[in-house]
C-alpha cells in the first residue's frame, strides 16, 4: 500500500486508510497549490531490507516525492510537512515491535537533512488512523478507527506530540 | 541457495499439505477448547503480500483482532491469528457464556482471545515439528485490535525488516454450531527457507 502522488488541482481529496506502523507524509508548498501525498512502509533503504521498491521507504520515499513537487515548480525551501502515523500496533511482554517509531524518526531526519519544516504532525500512539486530505494540503483530517469525526489538523498550531 | 521468486505447482501442493496438517492440528485444539465441531478450509499458500487476506477479513478499514508471534528455532517465521471483529465476540461467547451478550471486549475477553491464539499456533507449529523435525519454538503473543489494513502493513513491514521474503499459508477454521464464527490462521515462513523445508519433507526433487 505504500507510494506518493503529486497533485495541483484543489478540487482532488485523497484518504489514507489504515494508516498503521506505516507513516504518512504530505508536503505542500507555502506559495502555491501544489501537494505530495505520501504512504511509506519501511524506515530506510540502506538498512538491506528485501524490497525493490524504493517507494515503500521513508526515505528514499520522502525524497523522490519532494524531487517530483520541485520538477513541478515548488522551491525546496517553500515545502512544508506534515507527518501522521507510526504507531505501535502489538503490545506483549517487552512493548512489541516497534517499527511505527522507526517510520517516525526516518521521517523526521530525512525532512531534516532536506531542509524542510514539520509544520504538523500527529505520530506514535497504539491505533492506526484514517486521512484525508483535501484542498492540496491545506486541510487535512487525522481520525481513528471507530471514530466518526474528524478533526482538523490545524497546520499552523499542531506539533509532532501525540494526542492523548 | 536463493530464495525463490515464483512456486511450482508441486512445491504449493507440498506447502498446502504442510498447511493442512497445521491447520488439522488447531481445529482438533479449538474443538477441544469450545466443544464444538470445528470445519476446516483447504489451506492456500502464495509467495506474496498481505494484501490479499485484507480481502478475507472484509476490507481495509474493518476491524480485526490478530494474535502474532515469531517463531524461532531451525526456522525463522511468524504467525498470525485474525479474527474479524464480530466473529471473536462470538468466540469468545463461547468461551466465557456467562458474559452478557453484547458486552464490549473486556480485558477477559482480550485475555481470552489471546490465550486461542496460543493454544491454535503451537498445536499448528506443533505439527510443522512433527512433520518436519525441525525445532521451532513460538514466542510469547502480542495483540493488536485495529483495521484489517494497519495491522496487515505492520506485519509486512515487520517481516520486510527482520530480512525476509514471506510465502503465505492461510487456512480458515469455522464453528459451524454458532453462525459467523470463525478464524484465520496464518503462517509465515520466510521464502529462503523453502529449500531446507521440501528437503525435510523428503520432496528433494522440489528444491
């Protein structure tokens, strides 16, 4: 289920859905409507995991989709991000596997060394979570399983803290 | 020895007998645990994703119970119990009838959904042991209680990183006295270990 898309047409929404261990990346740019959705599986590349697709991996994930919004005209230092996910699905003797937090740091050093901002965020937690994003990032709504609002991350106030 | 990247007819016969014989061993351990008649479905056995089983439990965004643990020993796995949402509020009605009907999933409940999946992977790893001679031992289970895609990506991701390529063999267990009652078992074994498990089971020619 992991890949990124670019878009610019505001009137196009995207839903994520069952967003687990998984992470979520969505980088607009500041200046104009043009967005990246992407839905990442594995931390990093070079850690000699058995996949081809570089698409499933935060970081080679996160980075190809910013090339993309760059070739369509988006400066680098105009994205912004938001990152969701990255929970801790099984719980046992020992807290379980703890993929969703390694999704969670890759994402963050790779939007680190490529200079762009985390704007918002809602990570961690043990429930996955439902996206959707509309408007070309300019709103978009986290809920849970079972949950039937859903609220609005607001882009400005949000931080990377987990909602309790 | 690599790993390899398509099965032959013959080598997922071979694995779904394999599946068959594990799966026998939980519905006889189920049927003994509920009381009931357990039917088992003819296992099936694919070198792929998970994105199919998503198919079996209803859906992305429906909500299941899974039960996982590693296996370890002379071979590297994991497995997985899934239970749909209302089909483990059924099992577990059968387990403990003196809970009201209706009543959300407690910590019992969950307690008691945990302990089938124990008892269902080690009868199933029980009987790779049997047939195999292979040492595999079933770690301690873990529990999640999420959508049907989450929980199915977290596997995945989680096998990916331990290193593994995986072959999927599911088999379904019904109680056919209590309607809409059922389990998935899935076992996980990593592809680069086909080799070493056709030899055990004397198929050399599969290798």
């Amino acid at each position: 289920m992991a890949s990124w898309i670019t878009a610019d047409a505001a009137s196009e929404t995207w839903r994520i859905v069952g967003l687990g261990s998984c992470v979520a990346v969505i980088l607009r740019a500041v200046s104009k409507p043009l967005v990246g959705v992407g839905h990442f599986m594995l931390p990093i590349r070079a850690d000699g995991v058995p996949e081809d697709n570089p698409d499933k991996f935060v970081d080679t994930g996160i980075a190809a989709m910013a090339e993309a919004l760059e070739a369509r005209g988006a400066r680098p230092t105009s994205l912004e991000a938001l990152v969701a996910g990255g929970a801790r699905m099984f719980r046992g003797f020992g807290g379980g596997p703890a993929i969703g937090p390694r999704n969670v740091a890759a994402a963050q050093a790779t939007l680190g060394e490529l200079g762009i901002a985390i704007v918002a965020g809602d990570v961690g937690g043990t429930l996955s979570r439902n996206l959707i994003v509309a408007d070309c990032g300019q709103a978009v709504s986290v809920a849970y399983p079972g949950q039937t609002g859903h609220p609005v991350l607001d882009w400005q106030v949000a931080g990377m803290d987990q909602p309790t | 020895m690599t790993e390899p990247r398509r099965l032959t007819e013959l080598q997922l016969d071979a694995l779904r007998e394999m599946g068959n014989m594990g799966a026998g061993h939980a519905a006889s351990s189920l049927s003994a645990l509920i009381g009931h008649p357990v039917r088992m479905d003819v296992p099936s056995a694919n070198l792929s994703d998970l994105g199919e089983i998503g198919t079996l439990l209803g859906g992305r965004e429906a909500m299941v119970w899974a039960i996982y643990l590693m296996v370890s020993g002379d071979l590297e796995g994991h497995m997985a119990l899934l239970v749909r949402e209302a089909e483990a509020r059924r099992l577990v009605g059968v387990l403990l009838p003196n809970r009201p009907a209706g009543q959300d999933m407690d910590e019992l409940a969950e307690s008691t959904l945990a302990e089938i999946g124990n008892i269902l992977t080690s009868a199933y790893v029980g009987a790779l042991t049997q047939l195999t001679g292979f040492d595999l031992r079933p770690s301690a289970p873990l529990l999640a209680h999420d959508q049907a895609g989450a929980v199915l990506d977290s596997l995945a991701a989680e096998i990916q990183l331990a290193g593994q390529t995986i072959v999927t063999l599911e088999g379904r267990l019904e109680v056919p006295a209590v309607p809409g009652c059922g389990v998935l078992l899935v076992f996980l074994p990593p592809a680069s270990f086909l080799p070493k498990m056709f030899a055990a089971l004397g198929l050399d020619a599969l290798r």
